[in-house]
C-alpha cells in the first residue's frame, strides 16, 4: 500500500518525503491540541471526537492525492483525444503518419510533447506495434489502444481508404464514450447535491448529541 500511495504521489508532481512529513506535522499538532483540551476541559468525550476527527482528516488527505491523480489522469485521456482528432484532420489533409504526428507537437501540452518526443524515437527505432502500443499505455482510455494499433496498420499496410474508415469508426466510438461519461458524471453530481440536506441533519444530530452528553458530564461531575 505504501508503494503504491508513493507513486501516486509521484504521479501528481509531489515529493513523497516532503507529504508524509506534513501529514505526520498535522497529526502532532492535532494530538497535541487534543491532549491540552481533555486537561483544560476534563471531558473524555474530547478524545472520542479528537480520533473522529483524526481519522476523517487523514482519510481526506490520503484520498486527496488519489483525487489529484483522477484529475490529471482525465486531463490527459481529453487530450489524447482532442489531438487525436487533428491528427485525423492531417491524415484527411494527405499527410502521412509520421508527419501528421509530428504536427501534433503545435497542440500538444508539455508532458505530451515529452511522450509524443519518446514515442516517434521508439518508431524509428522499432518498426514494431510495440511504440504504439507503449504509448497507448500511457492513456487510462481502453480504446486508445485500439485507435493507436489501427495507426500502426496504416504504417504497414498504407493510408487506404479502408483504413482510414475503420480509424474513424474507432475514433467515433471513443467520442461517443466520453460523451457518455461526461453525462454520467453530471448526473452522478446532481445525486451527491441532492444528499447535502440529509448530510447536514446527520452532522447537526451528532453535534447536538455530543453536546447533550458532555453537559450530562458536567452535571454528574458537580454531583
């Protein structure tokens, strides 16, 4: 678990190191401010709280950097096809492969570029599907392996017009499934906001009950 929460770490741009060090800082300062409140106030209750809220905000620090990585993670799978589809536009335009991927460095983001570099060395070094299929991976999409073997295809047996039509079923269907997705994810979002109300009486009963028993320890203190 360790390793794999490191490279998440890594992955989002952060120092593992450096993040386990400030996680460790928050949770000192938190069982300190703990422990000075259970003297000053005498109430036990605290400390129930006290590892509530313990475990609540390291549970959100460790899903953050899984959050983080979602993002990202999505924002290179939307540009994957955003410069998919100008490189479908160059190939229309009567440019082959090599050159239509070479163009796509114009409308790339850093890191894509950096990948886009390594992949077209691995072509000419490998005349293999392996480069294309290595850069696939790099994409949390299934069908952008499927996409990048049918570029290879065209590689090998030419930009005919067969080829050409079977991409473009393939780059339809990775479309469609995004759209799909980003519907899904709107609806998924309106139901989270729907459950605010009931989320809010929920904490609003907690507190009122933590609030009714630590005067009840007061009153049987004084008694």
């Amino acid at each position: 678990m360790a390793t794999n929460l490191r490279k998440t770490i890594e992955y989002v741009g952060l120092d593992y190191k450096k993040e386990m060090s400030k996680i460790a800082l928050i949770n000192v300062g938190l069982l300190i401010v703990t422990a000075l409140l259970i003297f000053f106030t005498r109430i036990i209750l605290v400390g129930a709280i006290a590892i509530f809220s313990f475990a609540f905000i390291d549970y959100f620090l460790f899903t953050s950097y899984s959050s983080k990585k979602k993002a990202i993670t999505k924002d290179h799978s939307v540009e994957f096809i955003y410069i998919i589809s100008y490189f479908r536009i160059f190939l229309e335009n009567k440019n082959n492969v090599y050159q239509s991927f070479n163009k796509l460095f114009d409308y790339s983001s850093n890191w894509l570029k950096e990948k886009l570099e390594i992949f077209l060395k691995a072509i000419d070094a490998d005349k293999s599907v392996k480069p294309f299929t290595d850069f696939a991976s790099q994409f949390d999409l299934p069908i952008a392996r499927n996409i990048l073997v049918s570029i290879y295809q065209m590689v090998e047996q030419g930009e005919t017009g067969d080829q050409l039509n079977h991409f473009t079923v393939l780059f339809e269907q990775m479309n469609k499934a995004l759209n799909d997705e980003r519907k899904d994810k709107k609806n998924k979002s309106f139901d989270f906001v729907m459950m605010f109300p009931i989320i809010g009486a929920s904490i609003t009963t907690i507190a009122l009950t933590f609030g009714i028993l630590s005067a009840m320890e007061g009153m049987l203190n004084v008694f």
